[in-house]
C-alpha cells in the first residue's frame, strides 16, 4: 500500500494484486518489466488500461483519477 494519503484514497477503488515475474499470472499479463499497472474491467474481462514505470504521488493519483473517468464512461 502506498504511504501517501491522498494516493490510498484513490487506490480504494481499485483491487490491488501484487505479482513479481516469478508468478505464473504474470506471463498471461504480458508483463516484462516491474512496477507495471495493469487495469481490467471485469464487466467485459478485458484490459483497459496499462502504465509501465514509476509514477510519484501526484502523477499516480491524476493517472488513476482518469482511469476512473474512463471506467464510468
């Protein structure tokens, strides 16, 4: 969990799973570097969205904020 108040806000609309590349799971999200997000919208079980790399506080909570948007359109 993120340290940062404002990021945990945001972050409680989200399921979280923590994975590393020695988690089967991984290979079938194509993941190839760490950190990587990857968003699934279980209504139509597919990805939505997909951020690789580090992001501060401020990007992250602005990047979830439109993964949100985008989720409610």
């Amino acid at each position: 969990m993120h340290s940062n108040t404002d990021v945990q806000k945001v972050l409680a609309n989200f399921i979280l799973v923590k994975t590393g590349f020695d988690n089967p799971e991984v290979k079938d999200m194509a993941v190839k570097f760490i950190p990587t997000m990857v968003f699934y919208d279980a209504a139509v079980s597919r990805e939505v969205g997909r951020h690789v790399g580090f992001l501060k506080a401020e990007q992250l909570i602005i990047y979830l904020n439109n993964m949100l948007a985008q989720a409610k359109s």
